[in-house]
C-alpha cells in the first residue's frame, strides 16, 4: 500500500491490517533467524524442537457411569490392604494402626476387561462419636452409592458385635453383598473362615489381602453380580479440569471441598490430619463441571515423616502430578509458616497453574482491632514470603460460611487459560529483539552471550527454549521471566525458560 493510495475500509479494517502485516513481517524475521541456525552445531533434540511439534488440546469426554464396588468393614481388617491388591499396587494408606482410612475414596480397577469404581472407606463403629462418627457416616454413604458391597472382617478374630452390626446395616441396604473372610494365609486356616457362615450373608469367601490368596477367585464372584452399567452413579466425566487442593493440616482444605460440593463429602474434624488419602469430586461452579481432589496436609519435611503421614505425603504428591491446576489453601489467622512457603514451590516443581486461596478470612472482623492488625502484618508476610509468586491469583475465602467462593472460579480459570497459552514464533523472537536492544545481556569475561532464535516448546506449563551463543545469567533468565509477564500476563502459570548454548561450525 503506496503512500498515494488510498485505503478503502475504516480505522478498524485499517488497524486489522496493520497487524497482520506486522505478525506476517515478524514470522519472516523470525524465520530468518531459525535459518541462521544452520551454521551452528545442532544435535536432533534441536532438529526435533524446530519442527515445531505441539500436543493435542484436550476435550471434554461423556463416559458411560463405572459400576461401583464398595469395600466396608470395622477398622484394621484389611480393607485397604484388599484394595491394593485389587488395584495391584500401593495407592491406599496401609497401616497396623486401625483408622488410617477415614474418608470414602475412589479408584478406577479393571478384572477381565471390566472397568468398575473401587471405593475404600473407614472402618464402621457402632455409637462411634467425634471424627469415629463422621468416618462411619462415610461408609454408610458408600454403601448408598454402591452398586456391590465387600463386607471385610477379621476371620482369624471371628465376628464380632460390631460386625453383626454391619450385616444389619447391609442387609437394610438391599445391595448384594459378598462377605470376605480375610488374614487366611494358608490351607490350614480355612475352618476359620466357614465360621463365618453365621453371620447369614452366604459363604465366605476366604482371601489374604497381603499376600492375594484367593483374591482372583472374590473377583470372579464380583463380575457374576456386577451390572455392567452403575445404576447409582450418574455419567463420568472425563473432562473436567482437575483441581488439586494443597496445605498445611487444618487450613480449611476439606472444608473448601464439602462446601463447593454441597454436601459432607470428606471428614472435616479440628484434628489436624484428618485426611489422608486423596479424595476427589467433581463438583459444579461457575456454571462449569471441576474435578476438586482434596489432599492430605502437608506437616514437615517428606523424609522427617514416618508411618501413615509419609505415604500420604506421597500421595499428595501423586496427586499434584495428575492436577492441572493447584489450589493453596492458607489461614489467615495463622503467621505464614516455612510450611507455606514449602507447599508452593512444590506446586511450581511440579510446573502446575497456582491459585492462592486465603481462607477463614471471615475471623478477620473489620470491627474488631485485632483483625484489623492481623491484615495488616498478613500484607507485609505476603510481600516478603510471597513475592515469587506475586503473579498467581488471591481469592480471599471462608470455606466454613462460603462468602467469595464464586470468586475462586474466575482466579481457575485465569490460571488454567494462562498454563495453556501460547506466543507466536515471530511475537516471541520481535519481543526478545526490543528486550535486547533495550537492556543486553552484561558482559561476562569479555564475552556477551547473543540470543540466537527464540520459541515456545511447550506449554503446561508455557516452556521457551532459547539458543543462544554463551551461558545467560539466571539473574537475566528472571527478567526475561518479568517482561514477558508485563507484556503476555501469565497470570497464575509458572514459565520455564531453557537455554541452548550452541557454537557456530567450524569452516572447512
């Protein structure tokens, strides 16, 4: 377009094309500066990078609903240490001390090409008060939601009271129920397991969970009397965004879970520690389906831990893995702790979006001195431990009354939308060509490290490799981070910037 010509169109189409005449031009340089490249030594990892491959976006799949399995039974009869052997690995708490279960948790199992849902849950006791209470509520839901119910007992104890109890429980329920005699180890103990045959629910079925005797057989049972479609649990989803739920113990995490459920979903006790394997729901906010997975809190150091907290502590860790996006929960009531702090560079190792959720923030009263006060030193704890992430989104909450939790949808999606965002090439490389000609890298030993091409490998987190003539500062690497947070957001994402130094080829 000449000088003397004449644009037809208004200031709108005239903008529009001014923009893609500067992205086409910036592709160019861009494209330039990839074929410079060829004078320096590239390995096929390079070769790889600049083919530019990128993954699949992920959808939202309708899954028909798993049958689901219930395992219930008093405490310490092995009914964790079944579901592992089912699952055929360590993912339950495993423990001598009963009670390490005390929520309802879900796992995905397979037998003969058969899906099906396994649910774990504490041990049920009679007139159970406190956390015993709450736990035994648990399992009388599982047993609800169930579409076949494991009835564990002891069968080197024999039936207890507690456990007619139960059999009373179960048979109100109308579910079919396979009762299993487990800790029989050998031949020898099967007279122990037919005593079983007393409590009226069928033959026992004889198994040691530990070492998976007769734990083939209880499966073939299972599929004889399991529907192939659950007929109490709705459509799975398998698209929904996973959030997991981080922090310390007794912060409010199961709380957040129960309300955005609407419903008494994991234990909540003032016990710190409550939890202990993960718990996942899918839960609708903001007028969109989430996968929230509440995680046991984190007490110290992974290898100052020792029993029932060490594995929990891995599965947190499990759990963060398979989550997109993290929710720190923090209490405003309490000084930020080296806790805290740890927590959330956990989930910016793992490279997962990051959402602070300061909650119980209702105990902070405007009326009241005290609160007043406790804000004021939280700003200044925030400025001074919190400054690395300054770029995630702050949701000030109450998970026991719910006030602002509306607001935690947005802050998500923010997060989520900046984890999966991607730059141009040509944007990249025009960015990096003004950030250097503003401000270039210092001068080390005489040399100065040249950025040779600029691109985005991934994203999940947003990943860009740099090639480059020399080593760059980590000091320089972190302002590179700054810029193009000012200029591209990223709000709530960590960014990775790699670098690969390459020398130019020898000539021959």
């Amino acid at each position: 377009m000449s000088g003397d010509e004449e644009y037809e169109g208004g200031p709108d189409q005239l903008a529009e094309r001014l923009a893609e005449i500067d992205e086409t031009l910036a592709e160019q340089r861009a494209e330039a500066l990839r074929a410079s490249l060829a004078d320096y030594d590239l390995d096929a990892d390079d070769a790889a990078l600049l083919e530019g491959l990128t993954g699949a976006d992920d959808g939202i799949e309708y899954l028909p609903a798993l049958p689901v399995v219930a395992i219930v039974g008093r405490p310490n009869v092995g009914k964790s240490a079944l579901v592992n052997r089912i699952l055929g690995r360590r993912e339950a708490v495993v423990e001598d001390t009963p009670g390490v279960t005390r929520d309802r948790v879900t796992y995905k199992a397979e037998w003969m090409d058969r899906r099906f849902s396994l649910v774990d849950t504490g041990g049920w006791e009679p007139d159970a008060r406190g956390i015993d209470k709450s736990v035994a509520a648990q399992a009388e839901i599982a047993i609800d939601l169930a579409d076949v119910v494991l009835f564990v007992v002891d069968a080197m104890v024999g039936a207890t009271s507690t456990d007619e109890q139960v059999v009373r429980l179960l048979r109100r329920s109308g579910k079919p129920v396979l009762l299993v005699a487990n800790k029989i180890d050998d031949a020898r103990q099967e007279p122990e397991a037919a005593a079983l045959w007393n409590l009226g629910l069928g033959e026992p079925h004889a198994v040691s969970a530990i070492h998976g005797r007769g734990v083939a057989d209880l499966l073939d049972e299972v599929m004889k009397v399991l529907p192939e479609v659950s007929a109490v649990a709705g459509h799975e989803i398998g698209g929904p965004r996973r959030v997991a739920i981080l922090g310390r113990p007794n912060v409010g995490k199961s709380s957040l879970l129960n309300k955005a459920a609407g419903e008494e979903r994991v234990v909540v006790n003032e016990l710190a520690g409550t939890t202990r394997d993960p718990v996942d729901e899918i839960v609708e906010l903001g007028g969109r389906l989430w996968r929230l997975v509440d995680t046991a809190g984190i007490r110290r150091r992974v290898h100052l831990q020792q029993g029932a907290d060490f594995y929990a502590s891995l599965r947190t860790s499990a759990a963060l893995e398979k989550a997109e996006v993290a929710v720190v929960v923090l209490d405003v009531s309490q000084p930020l702790s080296e806790q805290d702090v740890r927590i959330i560079d956990m989930v910016l190792e793992s490279g997962r979006a990051l959402v602070l959720a300061f909650n119980k923030w209702d105990r902070l009263n405007d009326d009241d001195m005290e609160g007043i006060d406790r804000r004021r030193y939280l700003e200044r704890e925030i400025e001074q431990d919190l400054a690395h992430v300054s770029w995630a989104p702050r949701v000030n909450i109450s998970a026991r009354t719910g006030r602002h939790l509306d607001k935690l949808v947005p802050a998500l999606e923010t997060a989520l939308e900046s984890w999966d965002q991607r730059i141009p090439t040509g944007k990249f490389n025009a960015f990096l060509a003004e950030l250097v000609a503003e401000h270039p890298h210092p001068l080390r030993g005489g040399k100065q490290p040249r950025i040779l091409f600029g691109t985005q490998a991934g994203t999940r987190p947003p990943t860009f490799v740099l090639f480059t003539t020399g080593f760059l500062d980590p000091g320089y690497r972190r302002f590179i981070q700054r810029r193009l947070r000012e200029l591209y957001g990223f709000e709530g994402s960590p960014i990775v910037v790699n670098m690969r130094v390459r020398e130019r080829r020898q000539k021959r």
